[in-house]
C-alpha cells in the first residue's frame, strides 16, 4: 500500500467520522427527524468501506462494490424522509438487495453488461430520486441545490467506478479519490443546507403564528411593506379582505380550545388552498384572519372572499369524533397602493365585517356599502 492511499483514506475515514458525529448531533437536538439516522449511517458506511481499503486491501475492491448500493440507499432514505416522515420504504431495499446480487454476481462472473446494467437499472435511477428530492424539497434552499448537482456530478463517477470494477488500477483508485471528494462536497452541502434550515425556522418563529402557520403582525407588516411599494411604483391597486369566524365561543364553549384551534388551522388550510402565491395572508388576532390581494379590484376582492364563504361553508372537519363546521365574514376594501396607509384599510375593512356579522353573519360586505369614497 503506498503512503499516498494511506494519508488519503485516513483524511478521508476522519472527515466522514466529523460529518457522522455532526449529522448525530443534530438528531439529538431534533429526535423527530429521521433523516439525520440515514445521513449519519451513510458517513459511518463510507468509513467502514476506507477501514477494509486499508486493512484487507486484497478484498477492497469487492468490499467496496457491495457496500455501494446501500450507501446510495442510504442517501435517497435521508432525503425521503426529510420531507415525509410517514413514505414507505419496503420497496427500496428489495431494490438495492437485487443490485447487490447483481454486484455479487458479477465478481464471479465478470461482465461489462452485467455493470452496464446495474448502472442503468439501479445507480442512474437511485441518484435522479436523491438530486429530485433535493432539489424540489419543500423548503429547498442553496444546499439542497448544491447537494441535488454534486450527487448528479457523482452518480457518473460511480458508473466508471463500475465500469473498471473488475481490476485494482491507478484509473480505479483516481476515481475513488473522486468518490472521497464528492462525498466530502455533498456533505457539506447537507450541513448548508441543515443550517439554513435552522436559520429560516428563527425567522418563522418571529414573523409567523405558530398554530396556523400563517403570517403574524410583525410578518404580514414587513412582507406587505414591500409588495405594496411594488404595487404603488406600478400605479396598481389592492384589495383587502379581513376574514372572523362566526360564533367562534360557541365552538370553544362546545369542543374545548383544542376543538377551537382546529377550526383555526381549518381556515388556514382554506386560505392558503383558494389563493394565489402572491397573496399575503396573516392571522390578526384570535379567529380574525386578513388577506391581501395585489393589483385587484373591490369587485375581484369580493370575488374571492364569496369563493371563500362558500369553501368555508361547505368544509368540516373531525374532531375527537365530532364532525364540526361553522362559516366566516368578510369585510372587504379596496384602494390605490399609493399613499395607502395599511392600518387604516384594516381598520375600514373590519367596519364592513362588522356590518356583516350585525346583518347575518356568513356573508360578503364592502367598504364602499357603507361609504362610497372607499370604492375601488
């Protein structure tokens, strides 16, 4: 073995341990997430693969081809369960198991199509999953897209890797050293992308309510300031919609305050459902919820709050064996982003609430039915 292998698989053994006790560390300050098990298991694989490199280095080659499916498998169940928790996975390992037989096989029967085919069958298909997965997270960010490329830019290396699998040459070990490395980029990638996922949680905590998911004061303050200087720098207008469910003790006084915050998260999911990406949308309060529409009209304000009283209207939900529903009012105003004072259209679209839930409740009011200067 010459000394530059051995530096190069204890460097490498050293830095897969740092990134497994990193991705460890981190379970243990988030136990619900079970991503980190897998990320954590692949670092420890990959440094089981360099021990047997160094110790058995007449069995590594094959060492090494084996253990590669799982490492692979391992990386697509990280990102799976990173973004659902409850997938189901029993398909997976008959997957890799088939792969690995195919490996086996292959060692004593070698065969460049019986490589070809594993790269094709399993390899090619396994790293599109991961760097999907990366890429369209839910809340991907620079890592998740720095991890999705370096995993494509591997999954070639790997199938050289196979290619030339059969034989111990300088071709073969100048490729596991690219192996090492792209292990090494990806991971931290994943690190980056962990951290900015803990930094984007602090933000939320500040600016969003935490039962409904929406935005908070302070949120919908900063977001709107900007949207509406857009809009005023377009000369567009903008619709506001403030939005109370009707007889909300009630439902408190019946169903307890769990039965209440249902109904919260009920309506949260009805709005974020029914509107567009550009809507900006916050929990005011208790059950008073506002919706602002950029460049809309009164009359398309008042269009979507009705699309929204009949969605609400005809929605229920189960709630410790009850079916509960209720319905909302809506109080809307529209007005030239311009100038716009923000608090005060809130204050004027809570006054056309107000005259719905003293006409009926479960209706539509508009700011210009009790004054016309506030037609849009």
């Amino acid at each position: 073995m010459d000394n530059f292998f051995f530096l190069i698989a204890l460097q490498s053994i050293f830095i897969y341990i740092m990134f497994a006790v990193v991705f460890f560390s981190l379970q243990l300050k988030d136990k619900d997430n079970q991503s980190l098990s897998y990320y954590s298991g692949y670092y420890i694989m990959l440094c089981a693969i360099w021990a047997v490199n160094v110790s058995m280095p007449a069995q590594n080659l094959f060492v090494s081809l084996i253990a590669a499916p799982f490492t692979f498998c391992l990386l697509y169940l990280g990102g799976l369960k990173r973004d659902n928790p409850a997938a189901k996975t029993h398909w997976i390992y008959a997957w890799v198991i088939t792969a690995t037989f195919i490996v086996t096989l292959d060692r004593f029967h070698p065969s460049y199509d019986l490589k070809l085919w594993v790269a094709l069958f399993y390899y090619l298909p396994i790293t599109l999953l991961i760097a999907k997965a990366a890429w369209q997270r839910q809340m991907a960010n620079t890592g998740d897209k720095a991890y999705a490329i370096t995993i494509m830019v591997l999954v070639f290396t790997s199938i050289v890797f196979f290619r030339h699998g059969s034989q111990v040459s300088s071709e073969f070990n100048i490729n596991r050293y690219f192996l090492s490395l792209g292990s090494f980029a990806f991971g931290l990638a994943l690190v980056l992308s962990y951290m900015q996922d803990a930094q984007q949680k602090l933000i939320d905590i500040a600016i969003k309510d935490p039962l409904s998911g929406l935005l908070n004061r302070r949120g919908f303050a900063e977001v709107s300031s900007r949207q509406l200087a857009l809009l005023a720098r377009n000369n567009q207008h903008m619709a506001l919609i403030v939005i109370d469910i009707d007889h909300f003790k009630k439902i408190n006084d019946r169903f307890g305050h769990g039965g209440g915050d249902e109904a919260i998260k009920e309506l949260a999911n009805i709005l974020k459902q029914n509107t567009r990406k550009n809507d900006i949308i916050m929990r005011y309060g208790g059950e008073e919820f506002c919706l602002l529409l950029s460049d809309a009209s009164e009359s398309q304000g008042a269009m979507l709050a009705e699309k929204l009283r009949h969605a609400i209207e005809h929605a229920s939900f189960n709630y410790q064996s009850h079916c509960i529903h209720f319905t909302a009012s809506f109080g809307v105003i529209s007005h030239s982003a311009k100038d716009l004072d923000i608090d005060a259209s809130i204050a004027l679209a809570d006054k056309a609430l107000y005259y719905a839930k003293q006409n009926g409740r479960n209706r539509v009011a508009l700011a210009s039915e009790l004054n016309p200067s506030h037609s849009g």
